[in-house]
C-alpha cells in the first residue's frame, strides 16, 4: 500500500473494521472536545468532530515525508434534533433505545 493508513478513533467497532479488511494500520488517538456547540444540528456535529479528530491526529504524526492517510469518523445518535449523548451505564442506554425504537 502506498500510504500508511492512521486510524483516529479509539472505537473497537472501527478497529475491527479495518482487520476485518485485511488492512494493517496505526492507532493515533487525540483528545478531542466532543461538546455540541449551542444550536449545532447533529450532522454538522459529528462532521466537525470526525474533522477535529483526523486534524488532532495527524498533528501528532511524525513530518518525515511519508505518505499517510487518516482515518477519522464520529458517530452521532439524534432524535429528531435533540442530540443523545454517550449514556453512563445500561439503565441510561436501556433508556435511549426505547426512546428511538420504531424512528427511522
């Protein structure tokens, strides 16, 4: 391959993903402000979040000329414009897919 593939994220989901392809990478996970800025549509949060964890990513990669493409990707649970965030525990999650259950 002719780039190093860097991946962004520290989900298991996306790691696995990519050895599911075959597809040997770097782990290079930033911290990140996940905050919603006030009135931020959920899109437009989990585009500028995927963009700040690929740019917090590749800020802390080596500048010796190599070729290298990262990966980043944010995932954003909404209903309707109301934005979901991580739940603490199984009785908040439990809570969250009832609430979306039959919404598509």
């Amino acid at each position: 391959m002719p780039y190093e593939l860097v991946l962004a994220s520290a989900s298991p989901r996306r790691q696995q993903f990519l050895r599911d392809l075959g597809l040997s990478y770097t782990l290079v996970v930033a911290p990140v402000d996940e905050n919603p800025r006030p009135g931020e549509a959920p899109v437009a949060l989990a585009y500028r979040l995927a963009e700040a964890k690929a740019r917090a990513a590749a800020a802390r990669l080596p500048q010796d000329g190599r070729p290298r493409l990262v990966i980043a990707a944010d995932t954003v649970v909404a209903l309707g414009d109301l934005l979901l965030g991580k739940p603490v525990d199984a009785a908040e999650a439990t809570t969250m897919l009832a609430q979306l259950r039959d919404r598509v």
